[in-house]
C-alpha cells in the first residue's frame, strides 16, 4: 500500500504531460500527449525484434503464463503491458511493462489470448508482433488482478482464467468467431471497420502517449517516454482502442479541460514501489477514481498506462474465486 510519504507520479516528471486537441471518430476520440525530452535510451519490442530481440516458450518446458526474451543489443527494450505476441504454441499479451535490459535474456508473465491452441510443434518458433495490444477493458482487468497481487506480495500476473472469459466473451459481444478463441481473430475480422476508426486518428511530431475516450467517457492513458517508442506502440494501442468503440455509441467527448482535470489526478497518486522484472521499478497507485502502473528508471518515468473510473474492476468474491490458477493436461504449464 502507498503510503503519505511514499513519492507520486509528479516526482519523476520535471513537467506534466500536455494534452492535446483531440481526434475524434465516432464513439472514439483520442487525445496526444506530449511530454519532457526523455534521458534513458531505449529500443521498442518491435523495432527491437528486427534487430534481432527474440521472444520464445521457456526452454525447459513451455508455461502458459511465461515467456522467455532475449536481448542480444547494446540497448535496453521495452515490453508494454497489453503488446500482444503472435505464433510459437499460442498467443499471449504481456501481463506487465518490462525494460529488458541489454544483453540479457528476462522470463515475463503473459496472460494466452488463444485458448483453443497448445501447438508442441511449434515449442522452437519466436513470437512475432501483432498488428494490435489488448483491447483497453481487458488491459483494465489484468491490470487490477496484477495490482492485488503485488500488494498481497505475490508476483504481478493476471488471472488466466478471466482473461479466456473476457475474449469468449468479447467474440458474442462484437460477434466474432475463432476456432481457438483467439484474441487475434477479433481484430483480424473486424479489421476493415477499426481501419476507418484509426484512419481519423493523427500522428503527431513529438508525441509520447495518448489518453483515449470511448462513448463519451475517458477509458485508458497511455505513455511511453521517447517518441520514436510511442511511434512503434501508437497503431496497435489505438486498434485495442477501435475495438472497444466497436460497442460505444457516439457521444460528445470530454473537453481537453476534463482531460487536464484526469491527468492532474493521476499525477497526484501516490505511489506503492517494488522491484521491477527488468530495469526499473514498477510503481502502482488506485484511489480517487483513477488505478494503473507505471515504470520507474531512476527519477524518471518511463511508461506508464492508467484507467479512469477505478470502481469499475470489480474485485469482489466471484472474481476472487476465479482468481484460482488453472492447469492443462501433459505440458501445458498454467500458472
């Protein structure tokens, strides 16, 4: 838990994130961010992927909720929370953001977005980038059950098990179908309408992060320090973004008035630190009506992702029952 001593979000900026005019298309309008010159030099997963970063099962027996990444670079890497992965036995998202230092070779939770598929054949294949991240209502799920567990000081992973409902659930909602229950099949059947979304989406000199409304309510921020980063997350983060507008009406957005409003409120909480998986430490915060993570590198912040209208996660004892980790057959490892 945060404590009235413990450091806010403020701390590790020397000035806040600016808000942008927004673009709006539909039920969606997403607002840029644009912030200080970043210090720490970094590398995007996927522009670190064609440099040869590899992301792979674990090699002594492949784990639902766990991947092995190797670094062979001179630069550090950052895995965003939600980046969705494609191939090897089944899809998976990231759990956490992770800065995977140079050099090394990091195992990371993930959650399977592919429930239908435990493919053994393809243990040795590397994971590829996918065209999207999780849809922000499935980001804002994992992200509560990984907060609960951290602050009971257990590892920060999400529950598998709600994660297969909520795309099960996803695919009756927006009406899809996957043989596998694949997350990547609701975006690639729906790839024509979130393209006319993201098409009225801007890219902007300088940009750092988005804050994101959906149907007239503020729904996800979120932030990478070095433009050249954000460049490589900003297309699958506002494709997670289109999906949920899939089911949104159109509504007049918040004015960049409200939006100044929630990003003073998520700069004012105050921080729960541990130690990250990779460089860095993760900081978490919940309260005032606003929940998310953040990575810390030194005094500077490096990522961070926060959903408004906290109350909204739930947490109550059916999600806890759910809570229980689920295991597969043979060598299907779940944790």
């Amino acid at each position: 838990m945060s404590t009235p001593t413990s450091p806010t979000l403020a701390q590790y900026l020397p000035q806040h994130l600016r808000v942008g005019s927004p673009d709006v298309v539909g039920p969606l309008a997403v607002y840029p961010l644009f912030g200080p010159e970043p210090r720490l030099d970094y590398l995007a997963f996927s522009a670190g992927a064609a440099r040869g970063v590899r992301v792979h099962e674990l090699s002594g027996g492949a784990s639902v909720n766990d991947l092995s990444v190797v670094n062979p670079l001179e630069l550090g890497v950052l895995l965003y929370d939600g980046e969705e992965v494609l191939g090897a036995q089944q899809n998976r998202t990231f759990d956490v953001s992770v800065l995977v230092p140079a050099g090394a070779k990091l195992d990371v939770p993930v959650s399977c977005v592919e429930h239908g598929r435990w493919d053994g054949s393809r243990h040795g294949e590397a994971f590829a980038s996918a065209p999207q991240a999780a849809y922000p209502e499935l980001r804002r799920m994992k992200a509560a059950r990984v907060r609960e567990q951290a602050a009971a000081g257990l590892e920060a992973r999400a529950a598998q098990s709600e994660v297969w409902e909520e795309v099960a659930s996803k695919h009756d909602r927006v009406g899809t179908q996957s043989d596998t229950g694949a997350m990547h099949d609701l975006f690639e059947q729906r790839r024509g309408q979130l393209g006319e979304l993201r098409a009225g989406i801007a890219s902007h000199e300088g940009q750092v992060g988005m804050l994101a409304a959906v149907g007239g309510r503020f729904s996800v921020l979120d932030h990478a320090s070095r433009p050249e980063v954000f460049t490589f997350l900003q297309d699958p983060l506002i494709q997670g973004y289109a999906l949920d507008a899939l089911e949104a009406t159109a509504a007049d957005p918040p004015s960049v008035e409200q939006a100044d409003a929630l990003m003073e409120r998520i700069f004012e909480q105050r921080l729960f630190e541990s130690d990250g998986i990779g460089l860095g430490r993760a900081g978490r915060f919940a309260g005032d009506g606003v929940a998310g993570a953040a990575l810390l590198c030194g005094d500077e912040l490096i990522q961070l992702t926060a959903f408004p209208d906290a109350f909204r996660e739930g947490g109550g004892s059916q999600a806890a029952a759910r809570r229980v980790r689920i295991r597969r057959p043979s060598r299907r490892r779940v944790r």
